[in-house]
C-alpha cells in the first residue's frame, strides 16, 4: 500500500465554471440549498455540518480575504492527512452525494499549491500548476 500524501482534498471531477473544483462541502451545501435533500437527508447533514463547525476551525474566521477569488484566486482547502477523525466523518457526505448521483473523488498531493491559510488540520491554497489528479497521484 502506498502511504498517504501529506494533504488530502474530497472534490468533484468536474470544475466549477469559475475554474475550481467544488469540494465535498459546497457539493453537500449546494443539494441542501436546492432543497434535494429529503427530511432525513436534511437532518444528516445538518448534523455533520454542525459537528464540523464544532471541531474544524474555519479558516474565514481566521482571515476573511482567504477564499476572495481577488487575493487568493481559486483558494481551496485541504484536510492534512494526520487529520484522520475529520476525514473518517467525511464518508457521510460521500453517501449523500452518492445518493444523489454527484460524483466526488479523493484527491492526495504533497504540493497543494501556495498556502495562504493553516492551522492543524487543515490548509488553504491557491493551486500553483495543473491540478493533482485521484487519490496517489
């Protein structure tokens, strides 16, 4: 088995028309927006939205410009791959998603781009180069 890229990324294969690939997050946020979520749904990721808003410090709180396509065009955060307890509870997501047909891949690299955020479990960066492919790439 190969060991784990230091930084790990839950995005969709497809960019998002502003040239980034949404991740696990906005893809979730985005069903619940549309109101494609049943009751159940709702409530899971609600619920997991909650307990990442607990456990994961959001890195706007820290600096508001960190994700401003002016200042940091095309800023995407990645989990650090010692962040194993945030990555476990990623899974529901990914079977919301699968539920609904919307595709989302794991992305692993060891060069996320130009880091403009971190704290312990996390980074923000603004991709440098090509984007890293699938997990192991």
């Amino acid at each position: 088995m190969t060991p784990s890229l230091p930084y790990v990324r839950f995005q969709s294969p497809a960019r998002h028309p502003r040239g980034h690939h949404p991740g696990v997050f906005a893809l979730a946020n985005t069903l619940a927006r549309e109101g494609r979520l049943s009751a159940d749904e709702h409530l899971l990721w609600r619920a997991s939205n909650d307990w990442y808003d607990a456990n994961y410090p959001n890195p706007s709180d820290t600096d508001p410009s960190v994700y401003d396509p002016d200042v940091n065009p095309g800023a995407v955060a990645w989990f650090r791959s010692t962040a194993g307890h945030l990555i476990a509870r990623v899974d529901g997501y990914l079977a919301l998603l699968a539920a609904h047909g919307v595709p989302c891949v794991r992305v692993e690299t060891s060069d996320p781009g130009r880091i403009v955020y971190e704290d312990r479990f996390q980074v923000v960066a603004v991709p440098t180069g090509p984007p890293p492919g699938p997990a192991g790439r």
